[in-house]
C-alpha cells in the first residue's frame, strides 16, 4: 500500500477515478464497497462536461 496522508488515519486511498466514466466509476465503488474499513474514494470530474 502506498504511504499516504490518509494512512495516518487508517484510511486507505482508491483514485482518482474518472467520474465521467461510468464503468471505472462503478469498478470503483464495488471496491469500495467490499471493503471493511474506511476508504477514501477520489473521483475526478468536469464541470459542464455531463454524461
């Protein structure tokens, strides 16, 4: 695991991700949501860009 800011808090960190692209975007989350611990999820997105 790379040592992050947020390891000091035992957060782990999945990102960036593209938030524009719907299947990275869902891959993320089921991550995410098979995790049990706190996760710090970092999404990138354009304002005006829309889906």
């Amino acid at each position: 695991m790379l040592d992050t800011p947020f390891s000091q808090f035992d957060l782990d960190y999945i990102g960036p991700v593209d938030g524009h692209n719907m299947a990275e975007l869902i891959r993320a989350l089921e991550t995410v949501k098979s995790l049990d611990h706190s996760v710090v999820l970092h999404v990138l997105t354009k304002k005006r860009k829309g889906i």
